[in-house]
C-alpha cells in the first residue's frame, strides 16, 4: 500500500500527472481490450452467418421437403360421390366404379337413467377407475387402455368432459338422463367391439349398460367400394392410393359393389379351402417332427456321452469355483489323479507349496503332473487332492463342457474334415509353437491353408489356449457334438417352418371363411338371397354371382402436373438462393478500415452516441473479408450447380444446367443462380417426375452403388444442405463455435482465453508502475517539504 501525497509542497497536480503517466502506459493494455473486442465481433460475425444458413435450411425444408416439389391438380368427375386431391406422386388415373358402403364409427347408447348434468357420479354408484380401449386411426385397437378416474366429488358433466380429453379414443355425450360413447375414428375391426371397457365393467353397467337389450349397439363399418376393378375395403373414407387422397361422400352403384366384394371373398376362400393341399402340408410338418426327433436323439446320445456328468450341485459348484483351472482339471489323467493322492508337498504355505513343486525330483513328482500342477496356488492343490472320484469325474465333465462353450458350436462344425485333422496336428504345442503354426498357414500357398489361419487368427487368445490343450480323443468328441447340435438346430428350423406353414394356412382360411360369410350377409342385404345356398354351408356358396349392372357412371380422377406451380417454387428458391449467396459475398468484398480499432472506454466517454455507432460501424466492416471458410462454401455450393446424378439416366435431366439453371457469367457475383424459364419449363412439361427426382431423390443416398462404383446419388437439395451447407456450418462452428460451447471448446474462444490471460498480467504489471511512480511522487513531496522546512528554519536565523 503507497501512502500517497499529494502536491502540497511542490504545487504540482500530482494525481493528473500520475493520470497521464498511466494513460501512455495504458498503451499496450488498450490494445488488448481492442484485440479481444475484434474477436468477440468477428465471432458474432461468424455466427451471424450460421444463423443464416440455418434460416436457408429452414426454408428449404420447409417449402421444398416437407411439401411436394411436383405440383398435381386432380379432378374427379362426381365430386358430389367422390372429391380428391393429388400428392406430387398421383400416378395415372382412378376409377371409383361404386360404393356400397361408407365407413362409420361405432356407438353404445344406455338406458334412461335418473341423473341431469350435476348430479354427483358417486349417485350412480360409478366411483373408481374405469379402462377404455378404442379403435384407433391405423384401423387396430389400442395397445394400451385408457384410465379415467372417477371420483365421489366428480359430477356427471365433469366425467363426460374428462373422457372427452382423454386419449382413449372415445367421444362422450350425456343428453336426456342417457349416456352415448361413440368412437372418435370409424371402421370395423372383425371379430372385436370397436369400443371395448377393459376394467370396471360395474362402472359402466351402473350408467345404463347392465341389461344388453335396452343398450343401442352400433357396430363400426368400413368404406366398402370397387377401385379400378378391385373390391376393397379401407377403415375411414378419407384415405390414399396411388398418390391421390380421396374422399368417399355417398354411396353408389351399391350393388355391383357388394357383388364384386362377395366374388372376391369367394376367390380368397377357394384358394385358402380348395386350392391348399393340407394334407401335403400335414405330410411335410409330420416328416420334418421326425427328422427333428431323429436329429435330437443323435444330439443328446453324443452330449450325454461326454457331458452326461456336468451338473453340479451347489456344494461341487462350489469346490469347482475355487479350482478355477479348467485347463488342469480336464486334462488330469487317471495317472495324474493316483499320484496326486500320494503326493507328500510342503503344505504349510503357498509359498512353501509353490517352492516344494518347483525344486521336487522326478522322484517326487513325475514332469507331466508337475507341469500341469505348475500355477496353481495352495488352496486349489488342497481342494483338488481331497476330491472323491465321483466328484471328481464330474468336475471333469463340467469343465469339458465349459472348454466346448468356450470355443463355440459354429467354430467347431465350422472345421471341415481336412481343417480338423490339421488342428489335431497342432494340438499339445506351445502357446509360441501354436502362433507358429498359425503364421506357417497364413503364409501357405494354399487358400485352403489361408482359410484355416483366418479362423484360428479370429479365436481369442482363451479360446486358442482351450484348443491346443485339448487332446486328440477331446477334440473329435467336441466336433462330433458340434456337428449333431447344428443338425439338430437345422432340422428344429425345417419343423417350426412346416408347423407356421400348416397354422398359417389354417388361419388363412379360418379368415376367409369369416370374410365370405360377412360377405355374403351384405350381398344377402343388398341384392337379395342366391339360390341353392346354405349358409351353414361354405361349399354351397356360388362363385362369380352375376354383377348388377351400374345406375351411376363411375367416378374417375385424373391428375396433371401444375406446371406454373412448378416454376413458382423453383424460382422463388432460385431467389431465396441468391439473396443468401449475395449476403455472404458482400461480408467477403466488404471493405476493411485499418484505421477505425475498436473504441477504448476512455474514447467512448469523449463521444457522443451518434458518434460511438459511426465509428464502430467502420470498425466492424471487413471482419470477413476474403475469409477462407466462407469462400470454399460458396464454391461448393457453386459446383453442385453442374455435378450430374448418376441415378438419373437421361442427361436431360441429370444436372440443374441441363433444366436451364446455371450460374450468371460474372464471377464476382459468387454463384448466384439464373434460369432459362424457357428450358425448365419444356424439362418440366417433358418429365416433371425427373425433374423432381434430380432436386430431391428419397431413395438417394451419399455412397451409393451405380454400375459397381460408389457415388453420391442424392438430390440436389440434400447435397446442398447436408453436404456444402452442413460442412461450412461445421467449420464455423470449429472456429467460432456456437452459444451452447465454452471458449475453450473452439478457436476464436482460445484466442479470447488467452487474451483475458494477458490482460489481467497487464493490469497487474500496471498496478505496479502507477503504485511506483505514487511513490516517487511521494519521495519527490517530501523531499520538498523537507528543503522547505530547513529553509524556513534558516530565515527565521
């Protein structure tokens, strides 16, 4: 802390001194504050121009993707019958020859009930929750009920507004002491209510539903008509075919309708009753059981053989899981388990153990249980040498069985017979001598060789250790298991095919013998009963009944390209283009004023506003002139204009210079588009389809296969946003970042980091030379003050 004093003595304005002092060496400080100011605005700069490009994508997906590009206008010739209006993939004509039948929702009407709008629920003794279940726009009940609470405080106004906004599907109405639930979407779903109470059946009974014949039951339907010859049916009227979406208004020509509709479900149940061979499909399930049983008896015979003793119980479980050595347990001969018996080790500790097994003789310990014994800790050598033979052998079994898990059925019946007799050579050796084996194949000649090293190579090095210590009687027994189990897998698939074959035959004709029955009640309905039929009998069902000439000319829709449409939506986007493009182009020609910094605070307070706005308007021009990024952007924007389309064939259509759109002929216009209207109005008039496909092509994608090679086959639209746009958004973003990142995160932001680093050692260096030159000024005061005092004292003398 400096005591400052001030100019008492001298007479000088030292703090104005000491201002203008620190003013000059503020020098280097100011400009830093300017440098951070210059990347902090072309930071926003940089933003700025991201916020663009999302504002172009946003425009592109929103008037080019999201809608056709292909403009169609269709016509129906009744609309009164039938109204439509064509998507850009309306495709040739319609006929709607008649409808018999349009599709409506189902409704349940309860009985009378005593009970106005207010009166409490909890009085009609309906408290609780009660599960709704609705058919749903897709035609199929809901998955999931709905649950509506009733409460004892809830009035029946209040219950009726609460089903109304709840999701399950169901429109309420309660007028006259009646309660009415009808579906909010039309249709029949066959065999199954519309509307269905999934809990509290009580509930709904106590609102007038108890007693089934005084309930109003209205069963949905669907829209039944005949489209270009074909009966059909859908489960609203509204709906699409062909990319025209049409709207069903009235019925016509009913009976001709339901004539067809009945032929056709005839057709259906003959090919699912009389033209399937269910006794050659029995025959085929039948076999394929017995080539299964066969397969699965060869399989367990072999398992069993070799495994028939791994189960363990939990106490052996637990015994094994403390040996933990796989490897020695299946590998210990009956040799092995006799000698290990008789061994007198050094007990007393592990480390005594592990010394005792490495330094015993031949006389001790014979070399083959001994290299087998090797690793193995104190705990495990105690546990395996008090194991009883039964246990034992099942050990054995269970680790055999975890060693063929291990390696895996497909890898072992993968082996063909030359393959396996090669492995078996390899058996036994070293983990080194087993790589070598491995290499020694790899750079074999023969491909079959190769082969071999490839799956070898494959195996984790647990699993190569599993083989090779396998012997050669463990190996063939593992291949044979293998073998069976993946036969047996094989023939298990033959069955459960033949079975669904069979069922879903069954079921197909179980399903058409529904739908003709059906069929035949609304042709019963419509034209009258046909002879010779019983309906209890499908085979006296007649095929081909006469179809009932048509009273109404049948309504047909054709679509055309509205090709001015077409031109709007190009040309606006050819404007929206190149207002974009000359946004850009202007921030890279701006001009740059070298000398307009940014506005140190000790300027701004000598400036009026006017002022301050003038001069940083100078001082923010040019920050991206000439800028690298945005320059490579426009130009890969600029190419796309003339790459082709290899999944459009027809070079006409194949590259937006060969529609009429191009870029202008000056340069410094950056790639602002023009079109030759005449040009792309002929493409459009010839082929809008192609046209269409060449700005978005839905099945395009970025690394497509044309003609055996990879190329990009997406439309113009998708390459310009996720590919030119997408990259220069991308790069900004690794330079300027974006309001979600840290400075630390992108370049600008390090650069700022680093300046505020610099500038708080500035302040800390400049704290320093002001508090210096406080305390020459202080010397120099009370240098003075002293000369004047002594002077004093001598005049008075």
């Amino acid at each position: 802390m400096v005591n400052r004093v001030g100019g008492l003595a001298s007479g000088m304005d030292i703090d104005e001194l000491v201002k203008k002092l620190m003013s000059a060496e503020r020098a280097p400080l100011n400009k830093l504050y300017q440098q951070k100011q210059k990347y902090e605005w072309q930071r926003d700069a940089y933003r700025s121009v991201n916020t663009k490009l999302k504002t172009f994508d946003t425009y592109i997906s929103d008037n080019l993707v999201l809608k056709d590009l292909n403009s169609k206008t269709a016509t129906s010739s009744n609309s009164n019958l039938v109204s439509v209006n064509a998507t850009g993939k309306a495709a040739g004509s319609l006929s709607i020859e008649g409808v018999s039948q349009l599709a409506s929702a189902a409704r349940l009407v309860g009985d009378q009930k005593n009970a106005v709008g207010s009166t409490k629920m909890v009085d009609l003794g309906a408290t609780g929750t009660i599960e709704f279940k609705a058919i749903q726009t897709n035609g199929q009940l809901a998955s999931e009920a709905t649950k509506i609470e009733i409460t004892a405080d809830m009035t029946v106004d209040q219950f009726i507004t609460k089903v109304n906004n709840s999701n399950a599907g169901v429109s309420a109405v309660f007028e006259n002491g009646r309660f009415s639930f009808a579906a909010k979407n039309t249709g029949d779903i066959k065999g199954e209510d519309e509307i269905q109470i999934v809990k509290g059946q009580d509930i709904f009974n106590n609102l007038g539903f108890a007693d089934p014949t005084k309930v109003q039951k209205t069963e949905g339907k669907n829209a039944i008509f005949t489209v270009n010859g074909i009966a059909t049916e859908r489960t609203t009227n509204t709906f699409s075919i062909s990319g025209y979406n049409i709207t069903l208004k009235d019925t016509f020509n009913q009976g001709s309708t339901i004539a067809n509709k009945y032929n056709a479900a005839w057709n259906e149940w003959n090919n699912a009753a009389n033209n399937t061979d269910f006794s050659d499909l029995a025959n085929k399930k039948n076999a394929a059981i017995s080539d299964y049983d066969a397969a699965n008896t060869n399989y367990e015979g072999k398992y069993n053989s070799i495994f028939s003793n791994a189960t363990l119980t939990a106490e052996q479980q637990t015994i094994y899981n403390k040996i933990k050595n796989r490897n020695l347990l299946m590998n210990l001969t009956d040799a092995n388990v006799s000698e290990l018996r008789s061994l007198n080790a050094d007990t007393s500790s592990d480390a005594a153990f592990n010394t005792w097994l490495k330094n015993a003789t031949t006389a001790e310990i014979s070399d083959d249980l001994k290299t087998k014994l090797t690793g193995i800790s104190l705990e495990q050598f105690t546990t395996l040498k008090d194991l009883d033979d039964t246990s034992l052998e099942k050990m054995k079994s269970a680790a055999e069985l975890k060693t063929y898990e291990l390696l895996g059925t497909n890898f072992i019946n993968s082996l063909s017979s030359d393959e396996a007799n090669k492995i078996k050579n390899m058996l036994g050796q070293s983990e080194e001598q087993f790589n070598a084996s491995i290499d020694a194949l790899k750079n074999s000649t023969d491909e079959a060789d190769k082969a071999l090293a490839k799956k070898l190579s494959a195996l984790s090095g647990e699993q190569k250790q599993a083989l090779r210590q396998l012997s050669t009687s463990q190996f063939d027994n593992f291949k044979g298991v293998a073998t069976a189990e993946v036969e047996k897998n094989e023939k298990l698939q033959l069955k459960n095919t033949a079975e669904a074959n069979e069922t879903a035959a069954f079921n197909r004709r179980t399903a058409a013998e529904a739908t003709l029955r059906a069929a035949y009640q609304d042709y019963k309905v419509q034209n009258g009963s046909i002879a010779g039929v019983d309906e209890s009998d499908l085979g006296t069902y007649k095929q081909s009944v006469t179809v009932p000439g048509n009273t109404t000319n049948a309504v047909t829709m054709t679509a055309t390209t509205n090709v001015d449409e077409m031109m709007n939506k190009i040309k606006d986007f050819v404007t929206t283009y190149n207002g974009f493009i000359t946004d850009l182009n202007d921030q890279l020609k701006e001009s740059k004023y070298r000398d307009y910094a940014p506005l140190t605070s000790e300027q701004k307070e000598e400036m009026s506003e006017s002022e301050i706005k003038l001069w940083e308007e100078k001082a923010k021009s040019g920050l991206l002139r000439n800028d690298t990024l945005i320059r490579k952007g426009l130009s890969d924007m600029r190419s796309l204009v003339y790459q082709k389309n290899p999944a459009i064939t027809d070079s006409k259509y194949n590259t937006l210079l060969s529609i009429g759109i191009t870029t202008t002929e000056n340069y410094n216009d950056g790639g602002t588009l023009k079109i030759d209207e005449k040009k792309l109005r002929a493409a459009l008039e010839e082929n809008p389809e192609a046209v269409e496909k060449l700005f978005k092509n839905s099945e395009g994608k970025e690394n497509d296969i044309v003609d055996g090679k990879t190329v990009d086959t997406r439309g113009y639209l998708d390459k310009l946003r996720f590919g030119s746009m997408k990259s220069l958004q991308v790069n900004i973003e690794k330079k300027a970042g974006r309001s979600t990142m840290t400075d630390s995160q992108y370049a600008i932001g390090k650069n700022l980091i680093d300046t505020e680093s610099r500038i708080d050692t500035w302040k800390k260096k400049l704290e320093n030379i002001e508090a210096r030159y406080w305390r020459q000024f202080t010397a120099m005061e009370q240098a003075i003050n002293k000369a004047n005092q002594q002077s004093g004292m001598f005049a008075q003398q």
